[in-house]
C-alpha cells in the first residue's frame, strides 16, 4: 500500500510540475495581430522578461527561466511572402528567448543577437500562431523589449 501511495504521489507531483512549464496551448499575457508587411517595418514590444519556471526543470535541454503562460500570443498573417521572419530581444539583463512557431515548431535562442541578448531567424514562416516566451538566463527579472522583422 506505501509503494501505491508513493507512486501516486510521485505521480501527481510531476502532473503538477509539468502543468507550470511553458505550454502553447495557455492563452498569451499580451496578444495580437499583425501581418508580414506591418513586420516590414520593426516592430518593438515591452515586456518584463524572466519568471519561476526553469527549461531545464521542464525538459528542455536549455538554461533560462520563463512564465508558464507566453508573454505574447500573435496572430501573424501574410508570411508566406517573406523569407524569414527575424525575432530578437534587447534586455536589461542576460535574456533568453523560447518560441512556438505556427508551424508547432519549438525555437530556443540565448545570446545570438550579442550583449546577452538572443535572436532567432524562422524561414520560409507560415501565417499563423506564435507564441513567444521572454525569459532570462538566470533568476532574476528584468525589462526588454521584443522586436519583429520580416525579410
């Protein structure tokens, strides 16, 4: 009976940690719409980046920390258009960035845009869904700003 309430119990925790890691299906803090030629243009977006959810807790094979839910949910039409679609982050601090394309592609990203900040390139993007977490290398939190640009 101890072994069946322990499995039980080993169970349900790992439910409840595996609930808190970052999910596509979990609504968007901020949400929207745009299209690829409104990302022409760079588009800049405020966010605190960070949270008490660790990737590596989570099963991804990468350091940072996020929230549960993405920071920004869009609806992007009219990608078909463009050759890649270039996200990128400008933080305060050491910031990550961990992406949901709407292909259902996973992208992760820290560091590739220089000075601690990450930048990650979709190609051949399809119109659809992102959802995009901006977390920080470590625990703390921080101000950034998230920019979009369609080439």
């Amino acid at each position: 009976m101890k072994k069946l309430f322990a499995a039980a119990f080993a169970l349900i925790a790992t439910a409840g940690i595996a609930a808190a890691c970052p999910a596509w299906q979990n609504q968007g803090v901020q949400t929207g719409y745009t299209t690829g030629q409104d990302l022409w243009t760079p588009n800049h977006y405020s966010v605190t980046a960070g949270g008490n959810q660790s990737l590596r807790n989570c099963g991804w094979n990468h350091s940072g920390h996020v929230i549960s839910r993405p920071d920004f949910e869009f609806t992007i039409d009219g990608l078909e258009a463009y050759r890649r679609l270039e996200i990128r982050v400008n933080g305060s601090c050491d910031t990550v960035l961990l992406v949901n394309d709407s292909s259902g592609n996973w992208h992760f990203n820290d560091d590739g845009w220089g000075n601690l900040n990450p930048l990650l390139n979709v190609h051949n993007p399809r119109s659809g869904v992102f959802d995009i977490w901006v977390g920080t290398y470590g625990t703390n939190l921080c101000g950034a700003t998230l920019q979009m640009e369609t080439f």
